[in-house]
C-alpha cells in the first residue's frame, strides 16, 4: 500500500513521483528509532499533500524546481517547529483544535482533493482555477471531453479496490490493480491512446543535499507551517492513541511522539522527502498484519530501497487515472456525513462549528478553512464560559440531595433561605455574569431570605476580579439584611479566599463543607432568632400586664 499511495500522493502534492517515495525511506526508520507507537505507519497522506499543495503553490508552480525546494523546506520548518513544541512540553497546544473543527476541515479537504482529481480520472484538461466549485462547474460543461479509456480505468480501479478492501482489508488491493492497469496499459500501448501515466521515475537512493532556504521563504511558509505542523500531529497522535487502546502493549507519549515526527522530516529533508505525517488506513492495514514492533516501518523501508534500486522502471507505464483512484478510495471515508448528523442530535453549538469549518474550508481554502474554525471554537468558548449555568438549588423531600429547582418542581422552595450553584471558574470573562444573576435570584424573592447559600462544589478557580465580585455580592447582600455562607469550596479556593482576606472578613462560621451543614446552620439560627422574638414578645406582654 506504501509504495502506490506515496507516488499517488506525491502527485497530489505537486511534486514528482519520486519524492513521495524518497518520503517513505529515512522518515520511516527515524520514526521507528524514535517514536513510541509500535504500529503506527507515517508517510505521504492524503491531507497533508493538499495543505502542501494549497500554501505552496501560492509561492510557486507545482512540480517546478523552486516548488519542490519549497516543499522540501516546508517539511524541514515543520519538522523544527514540531521538536521545539516537544522540547517545551507543548503537545497540549494540539487539544486547542477541537474534535468538530477538525471533522468539519477534514470532510471539505476529502471533497477539495476529489475535485482535484477529476483531471485525471476523468481524462480532460481542466484550467487552473481558484475555487473549488469552479473546477466541478467547468467538468461539468465539458462532459463531451472525457477520454473515456481514463475513465473506465479509473472507475474500474475504484470499485475493485473496494471490493477487494470489503474482502479482505489487508489484502494490497492498491498495488494489485497498480501492477494489472500497468501491464495492461503497457501490452496494449494505452500510453498511445490517450491514457496518461507517469513516465520517468528516477532509480536510486536520495543524497544528501541541503534544501535551499532563505528568510523571505521561511516567512511566506509560516502559515502552511502551522497549519501542517498542527493537522498532522492532531491525525498521527490521534491514530498512535487508537492503536494504543487497541493492543495496550505500549504507552504513546505525546511530547516524544512530537520529537519523534518533528526530527523524522527535519533529517528526511535532507534526504529529499516530502511532509509525511501518521496514515489511519496503513497503520490499520499494519497493525492488522500482525506488526507487534517498529521493525515492521524499518521491513517497509527496505522494501522501497530495493524498489527504487530495481523496479523504477517499470512504474513509467503506470496510468495516473489508477493513482487518482487509489486516492479516491483513501478520501471517501474522510467525508464524515455520521459526526455531522451524531453532533447535530447531541450538540448543536458543536455541528454549527463543524458546518462552518467546512463550508469556510470549501469557499476560503484548505488554510483559512482551520483557522476560521479554531477562532470560531475560541468564540464559543468564552461566550459559553461567560455565561455559566447557575442553578438554585432545593432539597428533594425526604432526602439529604439539594438539586436543581427547574428539575424538582414538586419541590418548596425555603423562605428562610437561599442556596445557588455556580457551574464555572469565577474569572474576568463571567464576573459579571454571575454577579448579576445573584441579584435577580434575590430580586424576585417575594420574601428576602435570611441566608443565601452558595454552593462552590463546581467553582474550580477564581481570579483577582471574581474576588472583587465576590466581595461586592457580600456587601450586597448585608444591605439587604442577608448573610453570605459558602458551601463545598474546593481546596485551591479556599486557600486564595483565606489569602485575600476575605475569609476573615466574611467569618469563618460562614464557611462549611457541604449545603446540609450550611442549612444546619440557617435553620438554627433562624430557629434561635424565633426563640429570641417569642421571649421578647413575652417578656413586653409581662411587662405590660404588671404596669
């Protein structure tokens, strides 16, 4: 499966056929010295060529000389930035892009690298277009252009790869209909009737050469740079974890997998290989093989040496038309129609972020496409994390369990007390928020409590302005003649409040472990404070009957 899909990749990367095979040698056994997935297959993938594809080719023409000495820098910068991020223990960085944004990215990528193919599996030429719809408007107006020969390979090599893929996944359906169309368009001289395939391929092994670099491309690359280094880790780490979970023979460390993939293009850069990232369909093939170590990616790489050293000249007859195919069939399962219709039952905020991230990838390109979702994520977030869910709470009859008001309706609310649960960090971004709402919840009291509770199980932090709120709140509710308790504060909490100050201003009699104890407390109190009343009452009644 190697071999096919780095010249089909290649390819769709904009580079000769031969660099995605250069890709498949030194990356692989730095990675299986360094990494610590034992499964995991990297190389050229499907994605990771069209984000290279759409930020280089800006700069320069595919498959030009100056395009490939930026596609080799490209994978060397990648490559920096990834072992800087592992040095710095930044793996974390990659949870920033979240499952609906790269769900959202990855379908339209699978659909923009289909449309990419339609040249060749359809056979026509098509013009170089900006976007995407153009190219399947254009196909679309000029049907009468197919070279049907093209196309009937093609879509007989797709639907054998399937077929032989629902058979039996491990079985190299790629490189059996690679080997038939070959000496299928080599016996019957298709090369000669309009069939394209891919000519020369250099024999050999890569030297070592220095990629061209220079500042002014190093700045223009940035944007590509982020977005493959970002991407391509989010996928290998996410198919080393499955792996991981699967077998659970070995532990995949984050950082280590950084440095790993990062010094794995940094040296393959000078060795002539492309951006290679972790491959989902052979890590799968891999694994299913019975691969149990990393020796498994060094037997791969030496299986491409010995291609490269004597079977070069046989890939001169291999149809383009059958490598469009092989990254048909990879792409189709990237379009995930299940998340989209799964988010939208579940989570609506999280569909609109994945529609949108598609949509924006589809208009805007593959780059701006994860950078509008990742800002749109951000959005979300720290609106959602402004308004945090408040809740008063009430005691379910017969029990110890405080819960929601909204969802025990059966249950009375206590005139003698208040209790609210605040769902969030208290910070900057919702102080206000939460401020306000104490005071609507006391405003629409027909009767001031005495006591208003608050519950601090789920406020896991506070910063310096949340402090302030708090304070304000306290000075609040003592106007209107009701005192503060605080229940459940976590530890982290209490220390910052005992710090501050606050503690010893709001009393530590104020402060319990748990609602129960703080409810012990108001009942008590206010039960004392009936007690003083009925003996005053008593006493003005004495008084007056003696007088």
């Amino acid at each position: 499966m190697l071999i096919p899909q780095a010249i089909a990749y290649a390819l769709l990367m904009g580079v000769p056929p031969i660099y995605g095979l250069y890709a498949c040698l030194v990356p692989l056994i730095i990675y299986a010295l360094l990494g610590t997935s034992k499964q995991l297959s990297i190389g050229p993938v499907a994605v990771t060529a069209i984000l290279v594809m759409s930020g280089v080719s800006e700069l320069a023409d595919p498959f030009s000389e100056h395009f490939v000495s930026l596609v080799l820098f490209l994978g060397f910068l990648i490559g920096i930035t990834q072992i800087l991020m592992s040095l710095l223990r930044m793996g974390f960085l990659v949870n920033l892009i979240s499952q609906p944004v790269i769900s959202g990215f990855i379908s339209a990528a699978a659909i923009i690298i289909i449309v990419s193919q339609l040249e060749e599996s359809l056979g026509m030429s098509i013009p170089d277009v900006k976007h995407t719809y153009q190219t399947v408007s254009y196909a679309l107006l000029h049907l009468g252009e197919i070279e049907w020969i093209t196309f009937g390979m093609c879509l007989f090599s797709i639907l054998a790869i399937m077929l032989l893929k629902k058979w039996k996944r491990s079985f190299p359906g790629a490189l059996l209909m690679l080997l038939i169309t070959t000496l299928v368009t080599y016996f019957f001289g298709l090369h000669d009737k309009g069939v394209s395939v891919i000519k020369e391929v250099p024999s050999g092994l890569p030297s070592f050469q220095i990629p061209p670099m220079s500042y002014e491309d190093m700045m223009a690359l940035i944007p590509s740079v982020l977005t493959v280094t970002f991407i391509g880790y989010v996928g290998s780490i996410g198919i080393a974890k499955s792996m991981e979970m699967k077998n659970r023979d070995h532990v995949v460390r984050p950082n280590q997998e950084l440095f790993a993939l990062g010094m794995a293009k940094v040296i393959g850069a000078f060795f002539l290989a492309v951006p290679s990232s972790g491959s989902y369909s052979r890590t799968a093939i891999n694994d299913e093989a019975g691969a149990k170590t990393t020796i498994s990616s060094m037997i791969a790489a030496l299986m491409v040496v010995l291609s490269l050293l004597f079977l070069t000249q046989f890939f001169y007859y291999i149809p383009k038309s059958v490598l469009a195919a092989i990254i048909l069939v990879s792409v189709f399962g990237l379009i995930n129609v299940s998340e989209a219709k799964y988010l939208y039952q579940v989570k609506r905020r999280d569909f609109f972020v994945m529609m949108i991230t598609f949509v924006g990838t589809l208009v805007f390109g593959v780059e701006n496409g994860i950078f509008i979702g990742v800002i749109l994520s951000f959005v979300f977030l720290q609106y959602y994390s402004s308004r945090p869910h408040i809740a008063e709470l009430v005691n379910i009859p017969g029990t110890t369990y405080y819960r929601n008001v909204n969802r025990f309706p059966e249950a009375k609310r206590s005139q003698e007390y208040m209790i609210i649960r605040f769902d969030n960090q208290l910070y900057f971004g919702n102080a206000g928020f939460f401020k306000d709402a104490i005071q609507s919840y006391v405003s629409k009291r027909d009767v001031m409590p005495k006591f208003l509770i608050l519950d601090n199980t789920n406020m896991h932090d506070m910063d310096s302005t949340g402090l302030h709120v708090f304070e304000d709140i306290h000075e609040y509710l003592e106007r209107q003649g009701i005192q503060l308790l605080i229940a459940g504060t976590i530890g982290p909490v209490r220390d910052f409040l005992k710090r501050s100050g606050f503690t010893d201003k709001l009393g530590k009699n104020h402060h319990y472990l748990n609602i129960s104890d703080a409810v012990a407390h108001a009942e008590h109190r206010t039960l004392q404070e009936k007690s003083r009343e009925v003996a005053v009452q008593f006493n003005e009644k004495r008084r007056s009957f003696l007088d």
